[in-house]
C-alpha cells in the first residue's frame, strides 16, 4: 500500500493550505485505499489572515493550523519521512506561496523555505514521485528549475514560472500534466475551476496520473 506525504501550509486559502483542494486531495488518496501521513514546516506563518474579515492577524504556527485538516494527525517536516513515503502531495492556497516559499510577493524571484527545499529535493534524487495543486506548482518550479508544469491558463503567473527557468503548459481545472522526466503532477485546482466540483475532479486525475509515477 503506498504512503502519500500530504504537505500543508496552514489552514485555509488565504494563509494557508486552500481546505477544499486539501481535502479533495485527501479523498482521491482515500479512495485508493492508501495510507496518508500529514506533515508541515513548524515555523510561525509568514502571513496569517481572518478569513472572515480578510484583514491581517496575530501570526499562527503552520503546524498547529495544518492539524485541523488533518484532524490532529500531523507530523514536523523532517526528512526522516523520505525513507517511508511513496509519494507527496502539496495542495494549493497562499501557504504555498507564502510560507513554503515567497513566490506571492517575489515571484519569479522568490526563494523555497530551506526545509522545503531539502525535503523536495532530497525526495526527487530518491525518485519520489511529487503532485502540487494550484499555486504550490510554482513552489516546484522554483527547486526544479527545467521542470515543466501548470498552473491553469493565467498569462501573468504562467510567464512568472517560464521566468524560473519550467516550461508551463495551459490546463482546463480537471486536467492534469505530468513531466515524466522529472516524475511530476500538476493541477490547476481553484487556478482555473469554477467550483469544488472542477477540483475534486482534477485531485482523482492527479492522483491516477500519480499512481503510474510511483514505483510498483
């Protein structure tokens, strides 16, 4: 049974990890019947907001907030998972782009947390298959320069990960492209979609597009 790592970014699209592609994501792994084991960087998030409000708030711990999607079962990123995970998948939302990396205020620019860029790209030279959703795509685009991914068909954010040296490749939100090479997934999810509908539908694609990715 394949072991997926689910990185989160906190909790909720603003800050965080966007909860409605989290859990889509979670139910096309489930659906599988395989085994998820939640993880997060334990660090203040770079940006916490009320998603009530909208307006600035006390910062909050990315691991504490990541365990409300994951139902209290979330372990500190450590690169110690690497030797027991199959795959990993990243949901989108501004976590990704915030605090796994600064791609929302830097973009083409922007630079990978350290720990999220070891994690990454120890997993890659043990093969490990990787899947991002959303805005985490650009998040790959920086640690694997070359790579080729999507993030839907926005011209201004496309041109941005074209500037960090991947080739990007317009999709609808229920299509999914896959580099072969570089044994990577990606969605459009909440980029391009009109609803949950779109990016559950997008997640089971991932997901069956990352099972041919995982070794049997």
């Amino acid at each position: 049974m394949p072991v997926i790592a689910m990185l989160l970014s906190g909790c909720g699209n603003m800050d965080g990890s966007e909860i409605q592609e989290s859990v889509s994501a979670i139910i096309a792994i489930d659906q599988k019947d395989w085994k998820i084991v939640f993880t997060a960087p334990d660090m203040r998030q770079t940006r916490t907001v009320s998603h009530f409000t909208g307006k600035d708030i006390p910062a909050r711990n990315v691991l504490q907030e990541s365990a409300r999607i994951a139902r209290g079962r979330v372990e500190p990123l450590n690169e110690d998972l690497l030797s027991s995970i199959d795959a990993i998948v990243i949901p989108g939302g501004l976590g990704a782009a915030t605090t796994l990396c600064d791609f929302a205020t830097m973009g083409s620019s922007c630079k990978a947390h350290p720990a999220v860029e070891n994690f990454l790209k120890n997993a890659h030279r043990k093969g490990i298959p990787i899947a991002a959703m959303c805005i985490a795509p650009a998040l790959i685009a920086r640690v694997f320069p070359g790579a080729s991914v999507t993030i839907g068909t926005d011209p201004d954010t496309a041109a941005k990960i074209q500037a960090m040296g991947c080739n990007h490749v317009d999709c609808s939100a229920e299509q999914v492209h896959v580099d072969h090479v570089n044994k990577i997934v990606t969605t459009p999810a909440f980029m391009t979609a009109s609803g949950p509908a779109q990016v559950f539908q997008g997640a089971l694609n991932m997901i069956e597009a990352l099972e041919e990715l995982i070794p049997s």
